[in-house]
C-alpha cells in the first residue's frame, strides 16, 4: 500500500468514507485501494491495448529509461523484427517505437523536475540523456518550455523536493 493509501485509509477508519472520497478527489486519486490491489495499472490497462509483445516491449522500456535500448535491441528481445516492432507501434499507438520511448523518457525527467531537487544535468543522465544541451532540446521541443523554465515556473508553492541519489 503506498502512503496515499495508507492515509486515505486512516481518514476513512477515523472520519468516514465520504471525508476519504473527498480527499482522494482533491488529489485527483481515483479510488482508494485494497491491501490486494496492486499500485500502479499494468501496461495493458495504462495504453489500452492487450498485445504481449508491446506490452512486454514497453516493460523493457520502462525499466531501461537511464540506458535506452535501441529498436533493433528491443525487437530482438521479444523475437521480431525492427519493421515488425515498428508496424507494432504505429498500429496500437499511432507513432514509432523510438518516438514512444523519447515520450516516456521525457515523463520521467518532467517528473523528476517537478519533484525532486536534483540538477538539471542529472535529470538528463537519469532519463538517458547524453548531453543537456540534447534533453533541453527534445524537452522544449515536446513541451514547449526548457527544462529550467518548468522548474521555476512548475514546482508546487511550498513543496519540499526530496532528494534522490544516482
């Protein structure tokens, strides 16, 4: 159970359902979750597709955002090949393997920025990025604002950053 969880568990044992719901609606919480449910959405339910090798593909992705994997790489580890990776992609979510990957990369450094303190530079290595120069790039590129803008601009009134070591 994440700490969330746990919270709107104590609110609900302590002050009711209805006092629990209205918090996990302010911090925009779906549902408050079981002892058994599992705490993030499998793959399948988060793209909407159930296809074992793209969900296994996007795993792999996932689990490999500070050291990207090349296309032909990933297609090798789930037994296609590249093009077969590519129509894969391009059928079920509408853009590149590559493209998907960049995406998903790019969420973990936004998050990362927005939730942490940690450098500018680091958020670039810790999502893959070789250089800053290149993350400040593809980020502006995708969420028109450089990387130092949204922190300035983006980070919660009174939040404290928590510190992550890479």
């Amino acid at each position: 159970i994440s700490s969330i969880d746990l919270m709107l568990k104590i609110i609900a044992a302590d002050h009711g359902e209805d006092l629990a719901n209205t918090v996990a609606d302010q911090l925009i919480y779906s549902s408050i979750r079981t002892d058994q449910d599992t705490q993030r959405l499998s793959i399948p339910t988060r793209i909407g597709v159930r296809h074992p090798k793209l969900s296994q593909v996007i795993q792999m992705m996932e689990g490999n955002i500070e050291d990207p994997m090349s296309p032909a790489d990933l297609a090798e580890e789930v037994g296609m090949s590249t093009r077969q990776l590519e129509r894969l992609f391009r059928r079920y979510l509408n853009r590149s393997p590559k493209r998907y990957y960049m995406e998903l990369r790019l969420q973990k450094a936004r998050n990362l920025l927005m939730q942490t303190d940690m450098s500018v530079i680091n958020v670039a290595l810790a999502c893959g990025f070789a250089s800053p120069s290149h993350f400040s790039k593809c980020y502006r590129s995708h969420y028109s604002t450089t990387p130092y803008r949204e922190r300035g601009t983006q980070g919660m009134p009174g939040a404290v950053p928590v510190r992550l070591s890479i």
